[in-house]
C-alpha cells in the first residue's frame, strides 16, 4: 500500500509484530528471557520512569495524550551539541514517532501506558453486545411490534412497613359479586391488539408499535365525573380489559401470556382519579389456577404515588372482603375463576398501582447493574457479560463473580456455583431473592470475600427479560414455558435457556459445579422451599438434602423443610434443575418462594416483605460456608438428622397403608420417590410442546443430526495409540490363559470322567453358558490416571505375579461342585447389599450376588496339547 515507507521501515526497524508479541508476551508473563538488546519487562519500565520525554496529558493510558516535553523540543534544534547517547535516544525516539504516525502500523487495539511505547498491551476483549456506559443512556427494552407502549416511566420506590402485614382472616360474609360482562356494564378501558394463540412473533423495537398511541381510557365529562382511569401498557403491566358495572365496582379481565391463550395470574395496573373514603370493588374474572393462596388470607399489593412522594411509603398490602371462588359464567373450553377484593384509596385524585406481588422490571434490573459496573470496587471482582440476545433482541446479562486468585493453580482449583432467576416472568420474587444474594456477595463483608476467594459465582439475574417486559406470567415470546425446553436444540428459539445449558456444560468442563439454584415463585403453598433430585448413588445417598436442611435452621422463620420435595417426574424432565442434575450437577435445586408469606416462627401468618426476600439470598450465602465448612460437623449432624426423619416418613406412609415393617438392617434402600408425593403445583407441569411454526424446523435440525452422526467418520489414531491398544489386548488375552490354567489342572480328572451327554460337545462357535467370572476392567490395567501409558514389563510382572499368587492359594485337585441344588432357607438374615422385604409382593426375591452363582466347569471346551 505503501511501498516507500515499507521499505524504509524493513531497512531501519525490525518486524514490528514480532516486537509487538515480545513484549505483550513478557508483560504478561509467558516470555521471561532476554533476546538479544532487548531488556527485560522490569528493566524496560525503569529506565523509561526515569525518561521525562513523554508527559501524560489527561486521561490515562491514551497514546493520542502522550505529548512531547518543550524542553526535548528545544533540545532537537541543536543535535550537534549531544553525545553519542543521546544521539542514539534521538535515533530511537525518530522511530517511535515513525512507527506512531504511520498508516500501516496503526491500531485501536493497543494500549500504552505511561512509559510510552515501550510496553503495549492489548486492550480488554470488547463484549459481544454492547453493555452499560456511564456516558449513555440504559439500552432501551424492546417490545413485539403488536404491543403499544407509552412513553411514561413508571418507577416504585423500596420501603419496608414497620409493622408485621398479617393475613386477612376470613368471616364467612365476604359478598360473590355475580359476574355482569360488558353487556350490562361499561367499558371503560381495553387492548385492541392482543397477540394470542395461533400467531407468533415475528419481530421487535424499542417502543413498540409504531405509530401515535391512543387512549383506551374513557374521557372525563368533567370534574364531578368519578370514572377510574386504567392503564397497563407500560413495562411488566398487564390488564386487557376494564369493565365499570357500577358506581364504584369494575370487572377486570387480565391478558394472557404473548401468542397463548392461558396463564393469567401476574396482575400489574395503574388507576387515576381516585376517590377518598370511597369503598371501591375490584373483581378479576378470568384467572385460571383453582387454587390460590388468596384462599389463605394473601392480599393484593397496592402503591400510592402522594403517599410515596410525601410520606415515603412504597408498596402495601391491602385489600378486604377477598374471596376466590368459581366464575359461574360457562366456558366450554376451560373453567375459569374469579377473585374479588374491596378498597378505600388514601387519597383524592391521587395514582396508584395494584400488583399481584412486588414489581421487578428489566429497567430495574439494569439500573442495578449499571451501579455495579460504575462502582470501581465491585467492577474489579464482578465481570458483567452478555450471555445472549433474547427473540426480541433484549440482552440476557451473565455475571461471573469471583476475588482474582494469586496464580492459574489457584483459579483452577475454585468450584463454580451458580445462581439464575426470571425464567418465568411474572415470578417476580425470584428477583428480590436474587437481588439480595447480589447485594451481599458484592459487599466488604468478611464472609462475602471469603465465598468470593473459594468460588466462581455464575449468575443470570433475569432469563426471560422479554416475557418480564411484555407482562406475561410464565411463558417467552415464543409461547412457551421455558422451564420445560432446557432440553431443546432449537438455539434460535429459546436461546437464553439454550445458552445457559451451553454456558454451564463448559463451566463443567473446566471445574466442579458444587450448586445450581434456579429461583422461582410459588402460587398455592406459603414459605420458602427447595425442590431437589434423589440421588441414585448410595455413596452420596441423602447429600442432596444437606443444603436444605441447612437453610433451614439458618432461616427457621422462612423455610420450611418439611415442603421440600426431591421426586424427579418424568414431566419435570426438561426443567432447569432436573437437565443440571443430569448433566452431573448433584446439588441441583428450585427455590420456590411463596407470593404470601410466613407459617413458621416469629413470622408466622405474616406476608413477606421486600427485606424478608432479600433477606434470604443472605441466608444462601451464609448456608453455602457451613456446606463447605472444612468442619464436618455440621454435615454429619444433618446427615444423621435426616436419616432419622427419613425413617419416621417411612413409618408414617406404612401406617397409613396399614401395614407394618421393620427398618433395622436394609430399610435405607427403599427407593425415596415412592415415598414423597408429587411436585406437581403449577398449570404448566406438563409441556405443551413446541408451537406448530417450531415443528418442521425441529425436525429438519433432527434429520440433519442424524444424518450427521451415519456421515461421521471414526476418527484415526496415531501409530503410538494403536501399538497402546495392541499392547493391552495381548496382555488381557495373556491374563485370560493364565485365569484359565489352575481351572485345567484342577479340572482335569472332571474332565476325563464327563458324562455321556457331554462326550459330544457342540462346537465352540455356539456357546451353551457363558462363564459368571467377570472379565478384567481396561482401566484397571490402564490405571486410575488415564492420561497414564500402559507399561508391558510392569504389567507382565504383575500378571505372573497374581497368577502365582492364586495357585498358591487353591489346593491341589480342587473342584467346583457342579451340584444344581441351591440353598431355599430364608432363615439367614439379608446382607447388608440386599433389599428388604417390600410389603407390596408375599415372596419377596433376594438380590444374589454373582459370587453364589454356580459354576459348571464340564461345559467348557478345552484344547490341549
């Protein structure tokens, strides 16, 4: 491009990348010898210290600051009155400034500090997406272009009521308002443009649809007119319709979620032009769980804006009279149901907002986020990337939060846990419990920095931030739950869940997964929980259930325990925690929150509040050290613990049976799922499977997997693997004679006398029995270290060593008795390895171990010589 100055360059300079990649690979360690002239890193920095050349001008590390000192200006008009040294300075600083103004060697990705271009470096890796800047704005949330949005921002302040909310306890007089519809009634507010099933998104932009919004609500007659003025068109909102069928009572109709037509349970709403002292009803008629916890005195939210603006008072429950019951208008597609509650406003002409539980938009999520990056201590130990773009383009965010280790030994010996919440939207719960986890591993306390020392803490604040933003209850824009599609192939589809799966298999690769926590909501019981998997393996048999336990006596007021659940349905089998537990994560867990509150403790009959969730990522915080505690007194104490429940739940399930068993000996293997009930809670435990525009594409990317697999050809190994595996198979065939020879000698006199019926034998080729001594394990010759070669000598020496070992050890002449008679008595008490006896079957069937088999040496086909 420029051949004169490349010329020039290749005469006076050399390669300016190999330079380059000198330093870069000594400033950072990986090259610590001397080349030629070149001084090492430390050296270098010193004498350029002490080189007042270059003067920093404004911010720091910018090469375009970096401006020459006027004296060494002055110093150049007379080049004659230096020595030789400086001469040789001069030379060096006329190719510097070269290099830096010449076109070809240019480049954004360097960086320079205040030595100036002795030691470049590259800058940090720039994140796939664009993330928050101190000198931009927040990335605006983007909607499908169906939804309108207006252009107001709704924010709510956090506040904590002094005193306890308790439950509303029933009279029995509470008033079933009989359902009107719009035909008798007024509407005064509803969505004209609701995506519902049989559509599906198509695309999204910041703000919306386009085009002027309109104003569904009812206008005004005047001062004296006391309609209510609804709004849900804003982020998380959802209300579809407003029905007025008197004075003060309105009929509500909730939206569904996006592109279906169920799930409506999250609530979310604004009204205006209140009235004091006025009872007002409300009755949504179109919800669709039979039961709720509005059943067991929960109350909706209610936030008024003179009372946040004046008194600072946020979020309160409110609301009388509540009842959940039937509609009885007939659907002959599904039922539905209705909940009512009465309300007298605090103030005149005031806004307020009603919820089904305490909000948490995107928008929220990432003010908080953006307060993380600009703090410049937190930024140095919690790295803020972006996981993947939602299906409207919203950026899914992924934390990685960890203290820097003092060395790569140290790094990679830390285990990763991981923590994700908001894969159903209107679980908002979920948020606050993940908000509270973050405040405090973030913060200077001793034991934050010390879970930060011992583990890598993978976090995806919020998985589904389209649904959050569009208001749906537990679906994405796909219509789907994602919460069963962890299993999915269609990446395009369901990418957050697809590339937190992705993001968690590599993380399994490098390190250990100690824990996998997704937190959710919880519509129909009260208190925290945890859902977990029953472990298989009687090496860890009951660990799954420590942690639990623990956060239990960690936070007695708040979890329960005794609601905890670890049955593993062939229906949950797509969900997040059951997919983690398959892929080898043993603490695999949901942490389901109730949107009610308390039966345990000090706050029993309580509603949570904001303090009491955050209160609970604290209380993960402080159970996860006494996991690990070097200590294992804690885990002996809650293993023996719960080896005792285990058998007072056994004792209880054969009572109710009616029936009577004893537990001394064997009873721990008595499979745990037949024990628990099912997990079963929400109206989306089954998959609907995937929309009909996702199944021909789901094919395709099946056929094309399988037509892949019939393509791909066995790779070919090097000669030094194949002389390995030859090795071994000749030591295992050698191993194999040598097993064989005592059994011949001691064999011999059976042989010669056989039965008639054996005198013929069938050829080898069809074998009658195949023999019961198990054949010798690969890796047993290989070693438990894999990446250690298999030595013939060693193992040759090994091999006659055993075999001299066992003839040593058989007498002379001794036979296996071919006796076919086996021993009936049930008089000896079961090994320890064997199953007791299960009350459902009269003759229970001993578990035999291979050892007991018999052995019929006569059928065996020896050739001698």
């Amino acid at each position: 491009m420029f051949p004169a100055l490349e010329t020039e360059l290749k005469q006076t300079l050399p390669d300016p990348y190999e330079n380059f990649m000198f330093h870069h690979l000594q400033y950072y360690g990986y090259f610590k010898a001397q080349r030629g002239s070149l001084p090492n890193s430390a050296t270098h920095q010193h004498v350029w210290r002490s080189n007042s050349r270059f003067l920093l001008n404004g911010s720091f590390g910018e090469r375009d600051n970096l401006i020459p000192d006027p004296l060494q200006k002055e110093k150049l008009l007379w080049p004659t009155c230096f020595s030789s040294t400086v001469h040789r300075q001069l030379e060096a600083m006329s190719r510097d400034s070269l290099i830096r103004n010449s076109p070809l060697l240019k480049s954004r990705q360097l960086l320079y500090d205040e030595l100036g271009d002795v030691n470049p470096r590259l800058r940090e890796p720039r994140d796939l997406f664009a993330l928050f800047s101190s000198s931009r704005p927040l990335l605006a949330p983007r909607w499908p272009i169906e939804c309108e949005v207006i252009k107001e921002n709704v924010h709510h302040i956090e506040w904590v009521p002094p005193q306890p909310e308790y439950f509303y306890q029933p009279t029995g007089n509470e008033k079933v308002p009989e359902i009107v519809g719009e035909e008798k009634g007024t509407v005064v507010y509803q969505l004209d443009s609701v995506p519902t099933e049989g559509s599906y998104f198509t695309s999204s932009r910041v703000g919306g649809k386009r085009g002027i919004i309109k104003e569904l609500a009812v206008t005004l007659q005047g001062p004296e007119d006391n309609t209510l003025l609804f709004e849900s068109r804003f982020e998380s909102g959802n209300l579809q319709k407003a029905v007025r069928v008197d004075t003060y009572e309105y009929e509500l109709t909730l939206q569904t979620d996006l592109y279906t037509n169920k799930h409506t349970q999250w609530f979310y709403f604004r009204v205006q032009n209140t009235r004091k002292d006025v009872t007002y009803r409300f009755t949504i008629v179109n919800l669709l769980k039979p039961k709720s916890l509005y059943t067991a005195g929960m109350k909706p939210l209610m936030y008024s804006q003179l009372d946040a603006s004046t008194h600072n008072i946020g979020w309160r429950r409110e609301g009388n009279e509540i009842r959940y019951y039937k509609n009885s208008t007939e659907d002959k597609q599904q039922p539905f149901y209705c909940l009512t509650w009465t309300i007298q406003f605090p103030h005149d002409q005031d806004t307020c907002f009603f919820a089904h539980f305490y909000p948490y938009t995107y928008t929220d999520l990432q003010y908080y986020l953006l307060s993380v990056a600009n703090n410049p201590v937190q930024s140095q130990y919690c790295k803020l990337r972006t996981l993947c773009r939602s299906l409207a383009g919203n950026t899914v965010y992924l934390l990685t939060i960890t203290n820097p280790s003092r060395n790569p030994q140290e790094a990679a010996a830390k285990k990763a846990v991981v923590f994700s919440a908001r894969v159903h939207p209107g679980e908002s719960n979920g948020s606050w419990i993940m908000k509270g986890f973050l405040d405090f591993i973030l913060s200077s306390s001793p034991d934050a920095q010390l879970l930060r020392d011992i583990f890598v803490f993978k976090v995806v604040p919020m998985l589904n931030p389209d649904g959050v933003i569009v208001g749906n209850y537990r679906c994405s824009l796909a219509g789907r739950d994602l919460n069963r599609h962890y299993k999915t192939i269609l990446k395009e589809s369901f990418p957050c869940v697809w590339h937190t799966r992705n993001m968690i298999k590599r993380l399994l690769e490098e390190r250990e997964v100690l824990l996998y926590c997704d937190f959710h909501g919880h519509s129909r019981k009260n208190n925290i929980f945890l859902y977990g998997c029953n472990n298989n393996d009687r090496k860890y048999w009951l660990h799954e259930r420590v942690f639990p336990l623990m956060l239990s006596k960690n936070a007695p007021d708040k979890f329960s325990f005794h609601s905890c659940n670890f049955k593993v349905q062939k229906c949950k089998e797509g969900t997040g925690r059951v997919v983690m537990w398959r892929m080898g994560i043993l603490n695999s867990y949901t942490m389901e929150s109730t949107f009610g509150g308390s039966t345990l403790g000090s706050k029993r009959d309580t509603h949570f509040t904001l303090e009491d969730l955050k209160s609970l990522g604290y209380h993960v915080c402080d159970t996860l050290l006494d996991f690990c505690d070097p200590d294992q007194t804690k885990f002996t104490q809650c293993l023996a613990e719960l080896k005792e429940l285990l058998q007072q739940e056994i004792h209880k399930k054969f009572n109710e049976l009616g029936q009577d068993m004893d537990l001394e000996g064997s009873w721990s293997d008595i499979s745990l799922s037949d024990i628990e009930s099912s997990t079963s809670g929400s109206d989306s435990s089954f998959s609907d499977g995937l929309p009909v525009h996702l199944l021909s594409i789901a094919d395709e990317l099946n056929q094309k997997k399988k037509m892949y697999s019939k393509k791909k050809k066995k790779v070919l190994q090097t000669r030094k693997q194949r002389n390995e595996q030859h090795q071994k198979t000749s030591l295992l065939q050698e191993l194999k004679l040598m097993e064989d020879a005592p059994e011949r000698a001691g064999f011999a006199s059976t042989l010669q006398k056989q039965p008639t019926f054996l005198k013929n034998p069938e050829p080898p080729s069809s074998s009658v029995m195949k023999r019961d001594k198990p054949k010798l394990n690969e890796t047993r010759l290989s070693g438990r270290n894999r990446d250690t070669s298999l030595d013939p000598s060693k193992m040759a020496t090994l091999i006659r060593t055993k075999s001299t070992e066992r003839l040593q050890s058989k007498k002379p002449g001794f036979t296996i008795s071919c006796s076919r008679n086996r021993n009936t008595s049930t008089s000896q008490d079961l090994a320890p390895g064997r199953k007791p006896n299960w009350p459902g079957s009269r003759y229970p069937v001993l578990k035999r171990s291979r050892a007991t088999m018999p052995t019929y040496p006569s059928l065996h086909i020896y050739t001698y010589p």
